[in-house]
C-alpha cells in the first residue's frame, strides 16, 4: 500500500518540528514538505498529491482558513493552533479534526487515524505527480497571489533573482529561482538556457541556435539542442 503524502504549515518552527517528528514515527505517512510560509504551500498543493494537510489557523499574509477555502479539491485537513475559538468555523469547513497547541502524540494520532481513515475510504492517495493535469502555477507577484494559467505561458526567463513569467498577453515577475519555478511546471516545459524555460507547444521554428516563439527569439544551449530538438519537433 502506497504512503499517504502529508503537508505541513505553520509559521512556527516548534510546531514544525514537533509535527515533522511525530509524522515520521508512522510507517505509511510520508512527509513532502514543511513550511512556514502559507504562498508557498499554495505552490507545493498545486503540484503535489496531498493526501493530509496540518494547517495552522493563524499565519502572517494568509490564514489557514482561508487557504483552505481557496483550494478548488482540498486534501484531508487537520487544523493546528492555539486557539480553541477557531474550532467552530474549522468544522464549518469541513476539516477532520482540530488540533489544539501543545498536544501529545496520543492526540496526534487520534487525529492522524481520523485522517487515514477518510483517506483510504475515498481512495485519494495517488503513486505520482500527474504534470499533465496542472492548470495553473500560483506565485506572488506586486504584493498579490496570483494564478498563471500554464496554457498562456510562451517562456519563462531568469533574470538574477527574479524570474519572467512571457504569457501570450501579459507578464509576471516573480521573485523566484528558476530551478524553483522549473519544479512547478508540467511536462510540456522545457529547459532551453541556463535562463529560459519554453512551452514546447508554442515553439514555430529553430534557426541555428535560437527558437522562435510568436514575436520572440529564445536562445538554445548548444549542449541542450538535440535534446530540445527532439522533444519539440519529434526528430
């Protein structure tokens, strides 16, 4: 039976290590990620199979709840915090259980046992990341998050420690690393350049070592041309 994939969030690093060693105490949980910041997990639920998510309620810049309210097919939730005003409104959503800090590993894995069980029961866990599914990448760009549609991205470009979002009709810069970014995207993209990442779908032509992609010209790795050859124009 495959491990059920589990994410945690919160903004404080004893709540993460406190849940990080429990998680890793019970044989068919695996622990993708923990993370402080709430955007960022936006990015790992949108390209992960989530099967338990442990959000804490409060968080600078975004709460838990309404994280949760702004996931289209939430994973199974279990609310941390240290505020037992909140249970109410996390039942309200439809949560499995509601965590409150400090707790033992026994109320842990009361929890953890809930979770499992709707888990299975609604047959949610998954052996792989489907890249092909991904819609969309959530980033924060100019103080806002927000939703870029993978159909329109042309090309993404670094330029030092921001990144270009090319879209077919507008543009994003995103402070972000392009290998981070290169982890999000489906299969349908590609690394071309140490500073560009092409949708294959969008490429119209190569000359020499440049693609052509609408308007633009995207330089091509020579050590990376056959390769890109191959998987854009098929020989």
């Amino acid at each position: 039976m495959s491990k059920l994939k589990v994410l945690i969030v919160d903004d404080e690093y004893l709540a993460l290590n406190l849940l990080s060693g429990f998680i890793e105490q019970i044989s068919d949980l695996e622990l993708v990620d923990s993370i402080k910041n709430p955007i960022e997990a936006l990015q790992v639920l949108s390209t992960n199979s989530i099967d338990i998510l442990f959000l804490d309620i409060q968080m600078p810049s975004l709460s838990g709840v309404n994280l949760l309210k702004s996931l289209k097919n939430p994973p199974v939730v279990i609310f941390t915090t240290a505020y037992s005003e909140f249970a109410l409104e996390a039942f309200d959503l439809n949560v499995v259980d509601y965590l409150l800090k400090p707790f033992s590993f026994e109320r842990f894995l009361q929890a953890v046992n809930k979770a499992k069980e709707l888990c299975y029961k609604e047959n949610r866990t998954t052996e792989h990341i489907d890249l092909e599914k991904i819609e969309f990448v959530t980033v924060k760009t100019e103080g806002k998050i927000v939703k870029i549609f993978t159909d329109d991205i042309l090309f993404v470009e670094g330029m030092k420690e921001y990144v270009r979002f090319r879209c077919i009709n507008d543009n994003h810069m995103v402070f972000e690393r392009m290998k981070n970014i290169e982890k999000l995207l489906p299969d349908n993209f590609i690394r071309v350049h140490k500073s560009f990442i092409i949708a294959k779908d969008k490429v119209t032509a190569c000359h020499g070592n440049q693609l052509e992609i609408g308007s633009f010209k995207v330089p091509l790795s020579r050590d990376k041309k056959e390769e890109v050859i191959l998987a854009v124009f098929g020989n």
